[in-house]
C-alpha cells in the first residue's frame, strides 16, 4: 500500500446528507425521496447536480432542471433548496486531517478524490489545505463523476501509483464498488472512528 486516498464530504467533513435531512424536514419530504430529487439517485446519469459534477452545467442551473425530478416524487419544491444546500455549514473532522498529515510524515502518498463543482474550488481552498496531498482530483475538472470508472484512473495516474496499491475511504458504497473492481481496498465511512480504525488494520496488514 503506497496511497491514501480521502472523499471530502462525509469522509473530511460531516455528511452532505445532514443538509439534505433538515431540507426534507422543511419541506415534509422522505429524507431519501428529497436525496433522489436535488443530487440524483445512486446511479450516475444526467441528473442536473450530476451534470454540473461533471462540469456540464454551473451550479446555478441545477435548481432549474429539479422540477421533473419534484413531480415525480411527489415533493414541492420552494426554488431556493440547491442554494440552501450549498451553504457551507459542515465541519472539519480534524481527526482525518491529522491522519493525513500522519500518513504524509510516514512517506504514504495522499489523494483526495471529490464530486464537486468549479465554483466550490475557491470554499474548498479556503477550508482545507490542499498541500496535504499529493494529487487532488475533482470531477468538474476531469469531466467524470464518480462512481464513472475514468474518475479512478485519473486518481491512480495523478498518485502514480497502481490501482492495488490504493486505499480509499468514502461514505457512499456506490462509490466504493467501482474502485474495487480495478483493485483498490476500500474503507465505507460510517463514522469516522471506525473508518480510520480499519485504515490503520489495512495499514499494518500490508
């Protein structure tokens, strides 16, 4: 094993699924139906946010695309739930920014792995110091979301590592299935404890 490599939300930072929660508290909808209409199911396809993951469509279009999404799940939209979404109201977990900073101590290459949006980049620089890691790979910027397979292999060539070398940590399993088909060990972030007590088990295994 010659390379970590971190999502941010959920894994970084607390989950984006708590915004969602109060938004569907707000608007009397099922925390999952509201998860379905403003980020798009778990399959990637072209959902307005996974459009502008991509880079397809700025973040000011997605709220425009939602209403098919809405009607068919039955939820009432009030116009403003993408900007609400959008806020930056998460926390650091600085546990995981400490094992970074560990891991790169240890000579333990870094990547972090992210679904995000250009207009993020600047919060992002902001809230995190990127000269953590060795590569940063956001798909905006490679034209590729995960779980889309070409997203990893832009990991694996910016870490210039082999895929079998990596280990990945994410909150989201249909995240995680497509970087073990091409070899990688996979940690599913349930809590943060937990996943950076099985990074360590993987860690001493090798």
């Amino acid at each position: 094993m010659r390379a970590v490599v971190f999502d941010f939300g959920g894994v970084i930072i607390t989950p984006i699924t708590t915004g969602i929660n109060a938004l569907a508290e707000r608007n009397r909808a099922h925390p999952r139906a509201m998860l379905e209409v403003l980020i798009g199911p778990d399959e990637t396809g072209d959902h307005p946010w996974h459009r502008a993951e991509r880079g397809e469509l700025t973040v000011d279009e997605i709220q425009a695309g939602l209403s098919t999404y809405a009607s068919k799940a039955g939820i009432e939209l009030s116009g403003d739930e993408i900007e609400v979404l959008l806020v930056p109201t998460y926390t650091i977990n600085d546990d995981v920014v400490a094992r970074i900073r560990e891991l790169r101590a240890k000579g333990i290459r870094t990547g972090l792995l992210t679904n995000t949006f250009a207009e993020f980049r600047p919060t992002l620089e902001r809230d995190l110091d990127l000269e953590l890691f060795d590569a940063v790979v956001e798909s905006y910027a490679v034209g590729a979301r995960k779980p889309e397979p070409r997203i990893y292999e832009a990991m694996a060539a910016a870490l210039g590592v082999d895929h079998a070398e990596i280990v990945y940590l994410d909150d989201f399993p249909q995240n995680l299935a497509p970087a073990q088909e091409l070899g990688w060990q996979t940690v599913h972030v349930t809590d943060v404890a937990s996943a950076l007590d099985e990074l360590d088990r993987l860690i001493r295994s090798q």
